[in-house]
C-alpha cells in the first residue's frame, strides 16, 4: 500500500492531480472547499483522522503540531517537510521538479513506514 499524501495549501492542485494520474491518493488542500483555509490545526487533525501525509513547507507550524501529539497521546498526522530552498517559488519548473521528488518519495519501498516526521530530500 502506497502512502497517502495531503499537499499543503502552498501546493498547486495540478501536483495531486499528476500525482493522482501515475496512481498515487494525492489530494490537495486548495482543490477541497472543506479544507481550504482552515488553520494547520484543522489540517494536522483532518490529516491524523483520514490517515494521511501532510507534504509541507511549513514547518515552523507542523513541527509543533506533530510534536505535540506524540507526546499527549493525540491521533499523529505524518508529516514530510520539504524545503523551500530546494524547490524555490517563482521558478519555471517547481510543480514538475515536486512532482518528481515526491513520485520518488512515493516510489520508496518503505513509504508507508517512513517515521512521522520526514523529509523530502
């Protein structure tokens, strides 16, 4: 069983839907109504309750949060951070170079067992 990935909403919605066509459950916040704009709280529990990955640059924010659950005994979210230094906005080729590291990511023979807190390297 591949992992299933939730992609931050600094994510564009056409890297769930390749993601999508090569076969992989990749959605994306800013492609769900229920789900855009709601505080990473919201998102870190949606994403622990529907056994998902959050796919985030954001960790200033996720890290507590995934912190915080393993130690209070909380449902976890997994999370895999990505750096905002290797994929850089305003670049021609980010979704392509995101959809590329993430297929790898996904393509892991231990994805599903990756520990909660991951990188996208």
């Amino acid at each position: 069983m591949t992992a299933r990935l939730l992609l931050d909403e600094h994510y564009a919605a056409e890297i769930a839907r390749q993601l999508r066509d090569l076969g992989h459950d990749v959605i994306a916040v800013v492609d769900d109504t229920e789900l855009r704009a709601q505080p990473d709280g919201e998102l870190f529990r949606w994403a622990a309750s529907n056994g998902r990955r959050i796919a985030t640059e954001n960790i200033k924010d996720f890290r507590p949060l995934l912190t915080r659950a393993c130690t209070t005994g909380d449902p976890i979210a997994q999370v895999l951070f990505v750096s905002p230094r290797r994929f850089p906005r305003g670049t021609g080729n980010r979704t392509r170079a995101i959809v590329d590291a993430l297929l790898g990511w996904l393509k892991l023979p231990n994805a599903n067992a990756r520990p909660d807190e991951d990188w996208l390297t």
